[in-house]
C-alpha cells in the first residue's frame, strides 16, 4: 500500500497547490490558462475589463474549492484510507469520479477540449493508485 498511497498523497498536494496557486498568483495563472484556452497569454480583445476581472474572481474560487477538495481527500487518504477502512476508498473514489466526469464532460460540451485533457491527466494520477489501493 506504501507506495501507490504516496503516488496518491503527491496527486492530491499537486492538486491543492494548483489552487493555492489560482489564488496566489492570479495574473501569471490567467495568463497560463488564456493560453490553454485562447492560444494566447493575454486575455481576448473582446474582453471588458469587468470581464476580465471578473474571470479572476472565478479562478480564484476555484482555487479555493480545489484547495478544500483535495485537502479533505489528503485527510482520509492519510487516516481512514492509510488503515484500510473500505469507507475512506469508496468515498475517495467516488469524489474523484464524480469531479472527473462531470468537469471532462462539461469541458467537452463547452468546447475547451484542452481542460478536458488536462483534468484526463489529473484523473489518471489519482485514479490509478486508487486502482492499486482498492480494497479486495
């Protein structure tokens, strides 16, 4: 269990870091995410400066719903899940699977394909080790 345990405590820091840093770093996080997005760093021409400000404020929430997420998930990997309660598992799991399908999927109906394989990416590094650490 040691090992996949820990691949999954990385994928759930990772996560909470990429929110942290949502907050953070707001200005050089837009400009990754306008370049995931709109193929360019600076926001689109046809943006408002409430637009712009407004997108921010989103990413910002984000953050912050990102950061508890994966915290709270952090807490029963290292407790109930590191005891091997069977509970902590299928909550962990299905927490992970319900963000997954529902951001990828969203993702691809609203046409940013790009966040669709990033979260795919992120979904892969938590899924797979609780793949190993499923209870038999």
């Amino acid at each position: 269990m040691g090992v996949w345990l820990r691949v999954l405590e990385i994928g759930l820091i990772c996560s909470a870091s990429l929110g942290l840093s949502l907050i953070l770093f707001p200005s050089p996080m837009q400009m990754a995410w306008n370049g995931l997005f709109f193929g360019q760093r600076a926001p689109p021409a046809s943006f408002s400066q409430e637009a712009q400000a407004y997108i921010v404020f989103l990413y910002g929430v984000l953050g912050a719903v990102l950061v508890g997420f994966a915290l709270a998930l952090l807490g029963l990997a290292r407790g109930p899940l590191r005891r091997g309660e069977r509970w902590a598992w299928n909550t962990i799991t299905l927490s992970v699977s319900g963000w997954l399908v529902l951001d990828v999927g969203f993702s691809l109906w609203s046409g940013f394909w790009p966040n669709a394989l990033l979260n795919l990416g992120f979904g892969v590094a938590l899924l797979l080790p609780l793949w190993k650490l499923r209870p038999k």
